[in-house]
C-alpha cells in the first residue's frame, strides 16, 4: 500500500493496524530502565496501605506521585 492509500483510508477511519508492524513500535521518551531505591519499612506500610485502598500496585502509585513532584518541580 503506498502512503497517500495509507493516509486516506486512515483519514477515513478504515481499520489500519493490519498494514503496520507494531513489535518494532516505540513510544518517545517512554522508555523503561529498573531502578532500585531503599524505602523505609514505615514508608512501604503506607505506600501498600494506599495501594491497597486505591486497588493498584505499589509500584503504580510510586511513579504516579514521582511524575507529579517532578511535573511541578520543572
């Protein structure tokens, strides 16, 4: 298929996915990398107590709450 088909049957809301090849797709700035930080266990109770409540995993709230001081931060 050549770019402008592509182009109009996207434009056209014709499903497209079949053309595209999603296992080399990347996401900009999205990128993974494992860290490794030391919590208190203080800290680890309510970060799990919250996760809990919020029926998430800890991890989940961690990044959310380090992405919005850094949102403010900058």
């Amino acid at each position: 298929m050549k770019a402008k088909e592509f182009d109009k049957s996207f434009d056209k809301g014709v499903d497209i996915s079949k053309y595209l090849d999603l296992s080399k797709a990347r996401r900009p700035e999205q990128e993974q990398k494992r860290v490794n930080v030391d919590f208190p266990l203080w800290m680890i109770h309510l970060l799990d107590k919250e996760a809990k409540r919020l029926g998430v995993p800890r991890q989940s709230i961690i990044k959310v709450w380090v992405a919005e001081r850094l949102e403010k931060a900058s």
